[in-house]
C-alpha cells in the first residue's frame, strides 16, 4: 500500500509549519526580521539579556542554528552581544532600541498569521487543534 501523506501527522505537521512561517512572513518582512528569529525575539522581548545558553534551553534548537541566527541578527542590527560579568566564556545578549520597538507590530503581525491559518474554523475548533497541538509536541519531546 503506498505512502498517503494526507494521513501522515509527520508530513502534515511539517507542511503546516512551512504555512505559518510563509504567512508570518509575508506580515513580517517589512519589519526586518525573519521567522526564525521571531522565536528568538519573543524570548528577549520577555526577558532581554539572556545569554545564549539560556536560549538554547528555552528555544530547544540545535546549537548550530542558534548560533547562525544570533549572527544575522547581530548583523541586521537586531541584537547585540556584550561580555557577561561572571563568566567570561558567555556573553549577554540584548535587543536593540530599534527592535524592542517593534514587539506590538511583531506580535500583531503573528496574530493575523495565526487568525489566516484558523480562518473557517470555530472558537472550539482551534481551541481544540491548539490542545491536540501541545499533547502531540509534549509526546514528540517524551518520544
């Protein structure tokens, strides 16, 4: 019997992560930042001067990636890195004023992506596929 993506939560999770990243793109990208570095600001947003072990352990991605994306976002002027004052093998990382300016417009441009994603569906409905959403994201951790 042959493989029928439509059946597969892998494929279909995978496709529905390139959706909303697609969407938030088109919201964000006058805003000068990607969607992979939405993450990365919404953490800092919350809690600025982070250092990038902490992301790491909040954001639960490669060290690698983490890495990539701190350096084109200290190069588009998003962040930048100061020495921590304990440890010197770490550095702080902090927003910069134009970017901790943009939160609102980050947040409601992500709201509009979730809202087109959800479009056609009912408040239960989506409250319902958000819940299903974290149980199958809490099992994948556990897996």
């Amino acid at each position: 019997m042959p493989f029928d993506r439509s059946h597969s939560a892998t494929y279909l999770a995978g496709q529905l992560a390139k959706c909303f990243a697609r969407s938030l793109q088109n919201r964000a990208a006058g805003l000068g930042f990607s969607p992979g570095q939405f993450p990365v600001l919404l953490e800092l947003w919350q809690e600025d001067g982070l250092t990038q072990k902490q992301l790491l352990d909040r954001l639960e991605v490669e060290q690698a990636t983490l890495a990539n994306t701190l350096a084109r976002m200290e190069r588009d002027g998003l962040i930048r890195r100061e020495p921590h004052p304990h440890d010197g093998r770490a550095q702080i990382i902090q927003l910069t004023e134009s970017v901790r300016d943009l939160e609102k417009s980050a947040i409601d441009a992500a709201a509009e992506a979730d809202a087109a994603l959800f479009e056609g569906f009912r408040q239960f409905e989506r409250e319902l596929m958000l819940e299903y959403m974290r149980m199958a994201i809490e099992n994948a951790r556990k897996a």
